[in-house]
C-alpha cells in the first residue's frame, strides 16, 4: 500500500520548511478547483453576452424598435397638422381678413420661433436626446401657430359681429353658373394674350360660356358704371358694381347690360348676358374684384358658392399658366 507522500512549504519568516497538514491540502485543492471554475465561467459567460443577447436585452430591444415605429408615426402626423394648418393660415390671410379689411399676419410673427438657448437642455444627455428635442420643437411650434391662429379667428369672429351688410355686400358667388367648374378658361396672374401671343398679368378670371348666359351680381351694391362699346379694343361692353366697404367688381365683353347707372343690386341678381365684345377672342365673361381700387384675385371670393373640394379644382385650373381670352 502506498501512502501519499508528505507536502512541504517554505516559510519566510523561520526560513525552513514546514509540512503541509493533510486539511489544509484539501483546502487549497478545492479553492484552486473553485477559481479554476469561475475564470473558465466567467470567459463562457463574457463570449456568450457577447454574440448573444440576454432575455432582458431582447425585450429592450423590442421596446425600443416599438418607440422608433411611433414616433415615426407620430412625427408624420405632425407634419400632416401643419399642413392642414398652413392651408387654413393661408385661407385667414387671403380670405377672411381680405373680407374684413384687415392686414394679413405677418409670415415672420406666424413662423417666429422661441428665444432662450437653454430651453431643450434638460432634455439633452440621454441615448435619444436628439429625436426628444426634435419633437419637442415641432410641437411648441405647432402649439404657437394655434394660438396666433386662434386669435386671427377671434379678430374675425369679433368683425362678423353685426357685420350681415358687409357680408352680404362683398362678393362671394361665382358670377356665372358653374357648378361643375368646367367654364373657368383662365385664371389671375401673367397669361399668354390672344392675340399677340405674349405673356402678360392677367388681372382677373374669365368664364368660358355661350352668348347669352346670364351674368350675376357677385354682392349687394350699387352700378357705378356701365359702358356700351361696338370697339374691338379694350372691355367691350362692361358693369362695375360698387359693393361698399372699399369693394367693386368689374364684368365685361358682355352681349347686353341689363342694370342702368345708380341701380342697387342684390347677390345673385341678374345684370347682364355673356358675350364676345371687345378685345375677345371668343364668348367670355372677364370678372375681376377689386379692393381699395386695386384689382385683386377673385379665386378668393367663392366661399358661399363652392366647398373645399371645389374650392380646390378651381383653384387648379385658375393657377394653370394659359391662355386668356382677351
């Protein structure tokens, strides 16, 4: 029988060698057992963690590909609101406060941003600081936009007030029957002219339509002008009406005029016919609204005719860069 050989230290304070006890063997063959055991765990657990994601890892992951796919949505939603709200800025500033008489709101009080360089620091620090403050300014900007926005309508809303003459005097129907927009020839800006083939500011609409459709006064008012020409030049045969509140419009080339001078006229009442009189090209109604004797866009002047589908056709086919009919 063989028995284990007796182990040996070295100890450096008596400077001899001392005899191992048997327990204290054991002792350090399971503690070397044991590191042995953790290093070799820890590398297995160092290459798995590191090619392979934890539990808790995967559904973090998950949660943060889930915040990206909403605030995506979120994002377009929002660009989809100042859409919307740029076209009803635009509606406010060319409709409804042209209506009133009152300045348009300026672009750079609509659009204004926030002052202070430290308003999105506390949002600054963090894995996703950028999109937080992106999102952040998107949405003050879209909460300052509707309360200036709101305002303008309480201004508007506060002018409507006992305002039934004005509203009724200011034009705001279509002077011809066009329920299917399809006699709207050319629209308000530079148009290619009839005859001499160049390009040149169109100021008003003509109305594609045979001899002899009725014309219609756009607003309660007063003829401040009639005029009756055999000339090929100029308008032709013409009405002016004076609606009041720094307001007229204007119809010309017509066949016959049906009103007399001092006349007062209600919206929808029948003035004259359609014609071809003139410097014209072919039978049309020219149809201009002007405002404080300046001839401005009748494309804004529709609103109790047409509703925002239509609103937006015509607007298509006024904005189509062609050829006037005079």
């Amino acid at each position: 029988m063989i028995h284990n050989q007796p182990k040996y230290y070295y100890d450096k304070k008596t400077l001899s060698y001392k005899k191992i006890n048997a327990k204290d063997n054991l002792f350090f063959s399971f503690f070397k057992y044991m590191m042995s055991s953790l290093i070799i765990a820890s590398i297995i657990s160092i290459v798995v963690f590191s090619f392979f994601d934890s539990p808790k890892e995967k559904k973090l992951k998950r949660e943060i590909y889930n915040l990206e796919l909403q605030y995506s949505s979120i994002l377009e939603k929002m660009e989809n609101a100042e859409l919307v709200l740029d076209d009803i800025q635009k509606r406010d500033d060319n409709i409804y406060r042209v209506m009133f008489g009152v300045d348009p709101i300026d672009e750079s009080i609509r659009k204004a941003g926030f002052g202070g360089v430290n308003r999105y620091q506390k949002y600054s620090g963090y894995n996703y600081s950028e999109l937080i403050m992106e999102a952040q300014q998107s949405i003050d900007k879209l909460t300052k936009q509707l309360f200036i926005q709101s305002k303008s309508f309480d201004e508007v809303i506060h002018l409507a007030k006992n305002k039934s003459k004005m509203l009724a005097s200011i034009p705001a129907i279509q002077p011809i029957s066009n329920k299917e927009l399809t006699r709207m020839a050319s629209g308000f800006g530079r148009r290619i002219d009839p005859i001499y083939k160049t390009k040149k500011f169109h100021y008003g609409m003509d109305f594609s339509a045979p001899i002899g459709t009725p014309v219609y006064a756009t607003g309660d008012g007063t003829i401040e002008k009639i005029k009756r020409s055999r000339s090929k030049k100029d308008y032709g045969n013409y009405i002016l009406i004076n609606h009041g509140y720094d307001y007229q419009s204007f119809y010309a080339h017509l066949d016959k005029v049906l009103v007399s001078k001092g006349k007062k006229v209600k919206r929808g009442d029948l003035i004259g016919h359609v014609g071809n009189t003139g410097k014209s090209t072919a039978p049309h109604l020219h149809y201009e609204v002007r405002f404080k004797k300046e001839k401005i866009n009748p494309i804004n002047f529709y609103h109790s005719d047409l509703n925002p589908e239509e609103y937006e056709k015509m607007l298509s086919i006024a904005s189509q860069e062609n050829q006037s009919f005079d």
